[in-house]
C-alpha cells in the first residue's frame, strides 16, 4: 500500500476535478502567451487554430481557472457553483487561446466538480446561541437572576419589580 492509494476515489475532495482544472489552466495560459506571442500555431487537423483569438483572454481564463481549482481544494461543499464558474470560463477560453486541450480539460474538471459526491455526508452544524453576534432580548431579574418572561413587570420567583422592556408602553 503506497501513500497515494485510493486518493482518487476515496476522499471527500473533488481530486479529479481539482487536477483536471489545474492542468487545463496550464495549457489555456501557455495557450494565451502563444497567442500573444504573435507565434503561428496548428491545430491537431491541420491549418491554423479557427479559434485563435485574444491572448489575453486565455492568461486571465486560466489563471481565474487556477484560482478555482484551489479553491475547489479548500472549499469542497462550493462544488456546484465553482464547477459552473469553471465551465463558463473553459468556454471563454476556447475563445482566448486555450489549445483545446486546455479548454477541453477545464470543461472535464468543471463537469466532474459538478457530479463531485463526498463519501460523507456534509454537516451543517447550526451555530450555538453564545456564537450569535446580535445581542438577545432575554431579561433577567436583577435579584434573583432567573429569566423573565416577555412584558414581565414582577419577578414570578422572588416578586421583585422589574422595570418595563424598552419599546413597550
């Protein structure tokens, strides 16, 4: 058994998506310097790429697509909305010198983000009271400190008037 066992399917990381996209950007920014580069480039059937189009476009496609990616890492529950960002700009690179490749990878890892199940369930672990950041209407009774009722004027436990909650008339 080798350390990277399993590491492709067994995890609760979209791997596939995440290497699939990285690699993708590489080509779709090498894609872009070319492009800017002013270098004539063939596409695999022949002639010159019909989809030659701004450098630039592909250099900030593929570097956004990096971006993603990593974020896919650290952000594993965004999947959906990371994969659909993925896929958009694979498009737009095809557009911006991409090298298919790169934009045909780009579109795989954003598809396989989208499909992306994790082995367990994603917790949402609502957060506690003490957590909340807005201060509680809850009052006290100054004497005896047991929780008041809402429009309490007399504590029920010890009988000690309390003055009316701010708001009321």
């Amino acid at each position: 058994m080798t350390a990277f066992d399993g590491w492709m399917f067994d995890s609760d990381q979209p791997n596939y998506a995440i290497v699939t996209a990285l690699l993708g950007s590489v080509c779709i920014v090498v894609g872009g310097f070319i492009d800017l580069s002013g270098a004539p480039y063939t596409n695999p059937f022949g002639g010159l790429n019909p989809f030659r189009g701004p450098g630039l476009l592909g250099l900030i496609s593929g570097s956004l697509i990096a971006v993603l990616a990593i974020l896919l890492y650290g952000w594993p529950r965004w999947h959906l909305g990371i994969g659909i960002a993925i896929i958009l700009l694979s498009v737009a690179s095809i557009f911006g010198g991409g090298l298919f490749l790169g934009s045909f990878l780009g579109l795989f890892g954003g598809v396989t983000a989208l499909y992306f199940v994790p082995l367990r369930p994603i917790e949402w672990k609502p957060r506690s009271a003490g957590d909340h950041p807005l201060p509680t209407s809850v009052r006290t009774c100054p004497n005896c400190e047991v929780t008041l009722p809402s429009g309490a004027l007399v504590c029920e436990n010890c009988g000690h008037s309390v003055a009316p909650e701010s708001g009321s008339s």
